[in-house]
C-alpha cells in the first residue's frame, strides 16, 4: 500500500484512520502496544499525530496486514529496524568525528 502523507504538521485521529484504511480504534489500540507512537494530546483531549507517528503507523500497518507478523513479532522487528539505524547513524557520526580530527590535527601542524 503506497500512501503519500499530505504535507501538513499534524494529523487528527480520524484523518490518519483515512490514510492507513483503519478505523480509530485501530490506532488506538496500536498506539498502547508501540511506544513509539505518541501523538501530542490538545487541552480538549484530542490526539494530534505528528508526520513522524504517521510513518511509524505506516510501518506497523505494513508489517500487521502486508508482512503477517503478530503484534509481539511487529514490535520485536521494528525494533530491529530501530537498531540498525541507530547502528548505521552512529557509524557515520564516527566517521565524520574521524576526518575532523585529522582535519584538526593537520591545522595544528600548520601552525606550529
């Protein structure tokens, strides 16, 4: 299922039900079983998604209805995915650490 998300700062509950093809309680539901959805709530009590929950419930949609997984299977495997991020970003960052300390180290020798 290929979804564009609008290009729009938050979403309202009934508006992501729209783009995934659940009803709310759906959301509800999946937004108690994965952390790392949580939409900001407003003083009348009502869920604001942000454009990064929206991708997050895109993922879970996709592994619940496309991939077959369980709940417990779709939260193991997106932490999994979760961890190779980090892995990779963390990498990079080690990376662009290492030039600039040979880049700092050269300037050091120019000058003295």
């Amino acid at each position: 299922m290929n979804v564009s998300i609008p290009d729009k700062s938050f979403f309202r509950i009934g508006e992501v039900g729209r783009l995934l093809g659940v009803e709310p309680y759906v959301i509800r539901y999946w937004e108690s079983e994965f952390k790392t959805v949580r939409p900001i709530r407003t003083r009348a009590d009502q869920r604001l998604y942000r454009h990064k929950d929206v991708e997050e419930l895109l993922t879970i949609r996709k592994l619940l209805y496309e991939e077959n997984f369980t709940i417990n299977g779709a939260r193991k495997q997106l932490h999994k995915m979760r961890g190779e991020e980090a892995v990779a970003v963390h990498d990079s960052r080690d990376g662009l650490l290492d030039e600039i300390e040979k880049g700092l180290r050269l300037i050091r020798e120019l000058i003295s």
